[in-house]
C-alpha cells in the first residue's frame, strides 16, 4: 500500500464530508476508544491524546500501513470541558449553560505515516470561538427533539439545525465541525497525501 493510500480513523460523517469536500480519497476505520478525559486535563491535551490514541488503534487493526488521520473535538465554556452529552437531558443542560454565552471548540488531530507501526507522526490543535443566542427551554427542547446533538460535543452541530443557536464563529468554522482542514492538510501534504479530485470553490 502506497504511503499516499489514507484513512481516516473515524465515523464522524462531518470528517468525511471536509475531507471529501476538499478533495481527497480515503477510506473509513472507526476508532473504538475510550473518549474520557482524565481529572485535570485540558481541552488541548485530551483531545490530542484521543486524536493519537484513535489513530493508533486503528493502525493495530490493520495488516498494512498507510496514513492513517484521526480527530477529537470538545468544547470548554468557563474551564469546563464538555463532551457528547449523555441523553437528551444532558443534552438540555449543555444546550442551557451555553446559551448567551462564548465558548471555545477545541479539536485535537494526529497524522500518522505510513511505515513501522514505531514511526512517529504530526499532532496539533485548532482553537475557534463560538457565541450562542440567549436561547429559551422551549427553543432548547425543540432542537434536542431533532436528535442531533445526541453525538455532537457541546450537544449541537453548526453546519446543521444547530445553526439558528449561534450568533457568531470566530476562528474556523470546519474545526467547530470537526476538523480543522488546513492543518491537516499540511499535515498530509508533509506525508504525501495530496487531494484527487477538485476541491470546492467558496
């Protein structure tokens, strides 16, 4: 297998479409590890290590060895990190704390090359700022009951209904969605990865 043959050590269908949006082909090896983060982490060490951790695991599942790209994304609000939220009252309250408030949206990634399974690989961070309406319980129960902040962090999506809560994004919006792209594109590129087809214009 070619060191240019990628894969992206996620389910995530936001990855997969930034990926894809700009160009490049991959294949998909969900990540199966334990996303809790330790007592006194930060938001930055805790998302690179599980960026690193995801796309270790998955590169101990396969026989051959290519680049393999992995990510992690949470939000912090006064110091405090929020994951997925565990259902959809939890859901409620993430939705509650954040509303009226500035947060920030950390996403930890990692780049492995292709090689023995000892060979080190790139990791870095992006950092974006995210405003929320003052939003009421009703508004807030009514998005929770669209089911897609189940398996978001911070229990909301930017690029979908989640949108109409945000009053402004400061930094990039593809690392609030899940993958900081220019980076990581960076990354591949430094690896030998480089988009197939024709990125979107705009």
């Amino acid at each position: 297998m070619s060191g240019s043959h990628l894969i992206l050590a996620s389910g995530s269908p936001r990855r997969r479409e930034l990926l894809a949006r700009d160009g490049y082909t991959f294949d998909i090896v969900a990540a199966d590890v334990d996303e809790r983060i330790d007592s006194g982490e930060s938001a930055v060490a805790a998302t690179c290590r599980l960026a690193i951790q995801k796309a270790s695991a998955v590169r101990n599942r396969l026989d051959e060895t290519p680049v393999i790209l992995a990510a992690d994304t949470t939000v912090v609000l006064g110091g405090r990190i929020f994951g997925k939220p565990t259902d959809t009252a939890d859901a409620r309250r993430m939705l509650g704390e954040l509303a009226g408030r500035s947060h920030i949206v950390v996403t930890g990634w990692a780049v492995l090359p292709a090689g023995p399974a000892a060979s080190r690989g790139l990791v870095g961070y992006e950092k974006s700022w995210v405003r929320f309406r003052e939003l009421g319980s009703q508004e807030i129960r009514d998005y929770v009951a669209e089911e897609e902040s189940l398996d978001k962090a911070g229990a909301y999506a930017v690029q979908g209904s989640g949108s109409r809560l945000i009053a402004g994004v400061f930094g990039s919006v593809d690392n609030v969605i899940g993958l900081p792209i220019e980076q990581v594109a960076r990354a591949l590129g430094a690896l030998g990865v480089a988009p197939q087809g024709v990125p979107r214009v705009g």
